[in-house]
C-alpha cells in the first residue's frame, strides 16, 4: 500500500507542476498581448489620417457643445460699471452682476484646437442700489463658472512618427457668478 501511495507522489506532483507551468504560459502570453490590445485600444495615425480621426471620434464618443459664443476683440477687460446703465442689455453676460466676455483658447495638441472660454470682467461684483450710480464692491468676487469638457489630445505613439489620441478633461469657463467674498475688507 505504501508503494502505491509513493507512486502516486510523483504523479500529484507532475500535475501540480504541470498546471503551474501552463499558468506560467497564460500570465507570459497575457502579457505579450496587453501591448497589442493597448496599441488597439490607441490606434495609431499618421498626420494625413489624424484629423479626420479626431472629428469622427468626436463626433461618436465626445459630442462638443455648440459655440453660441463669438470671441470679442482683443482689449484690455476692465469692469464695465460706467457702461453698465447705458447697455443694452442683449446678452446675459452684459447684464450680470459679474460680467464677462469671451476669448479665444488655442491648443494646437488637442482636438477641438480652439474653443472660447469666458474671462471675468470684474474682480468685485457690480451693485446697484436705489437711484445712486452702480458700483464695484469687492465684498463679493466675481468667480467663474467651470465645466468640465472632453477633448482629445494628440499623443505620440511609440514608433515617434504616428500619433494616438487621448481623451482628456479640460475645465473650462463657460460664464461668471456673483459669489461672497472669502473675506470682508
């Protein structure tokens, strides 16, 4: 009866080796294929391809908002509170209490390239009390409001001749709020 058990030992102990051996070949091809599937996760393309592949890629996994917004020209911004009771008031952004404007961002790694994005106005917030003229009060701060978008960003794959692109979050300001001041002067 011992003799037999002695035989089988060895046999108990062939397959226990065996199995580690084909873990061993599983985990070493798994990780021979994680570049492959990384490098088809993040195709790669050349210049010519590269834009096309942006847009398109946009278009079905990261829709952008409409650009309803036009940069205004380039002027040094100042708060406009002498302004304030002539305007018009047509757009939101010029009847705030915390005007801003818009401006034009450029990236020439990310897709969209360029977007606008709002600049505060003012660093106080405009009050208006009574019949007397509108005033800053730096009481309260004049604070943009952020959103989060995604683009993508043109990232150099590992032959440094093509390019992948990688989603990223940019936060961006889309408009400015009233809010109090951290602490009161």
């Amino acid at each position: 009866m011992e003799a037999g058990k002695r035989e089988a030992e060895p046999l108990v102990h062939s397959q226990r080796e065996r199995q580690k051996m084909d873990m061993k070949q599983i985990l070493i091809v798994g990780l021979c294929l994680v570049p492959v599937w990384a490098c088809k996760m993040n195709r790669c393309y050349d210049d010519s391809e590269l834009v096309e592949a942006a847009q398109k890629k946009l278009r079905s996994h990261y829709p952008q908002p409409l650009e309803l917004a036009t940069p205004q020209p380039d002027s040094e911004a100042s708060c406009p509170v002498a302004l304030f009771p002539q305007q018009a008031p047509e757009h939101i952004r010029d009847r705030s209490l915390s005007p801003w404007r818009y401006v034009l961002v450029t990236k020439k790694d990310h897709f969209p390239s360029s977007y606008v994005e709002a600049q505060c106005l003012c660093s106080g917030c405009i009050l208006i009390q009574g019949n007397r003229p509108p005033v800053e009060s730096h009481n309260y701060n004049s604070y943009p409001v952020i959103q989060s978008r995604v683009f993508l960003k043109k990232e150099l794959c590992g032959d440094k001749k093509t390019y992948y692109l990688k989603p990223v979050a940019v936060k961006v300001a889309v408009g400015c709020t009233c809010t109090r001041a951290n602490s009161y002067t």
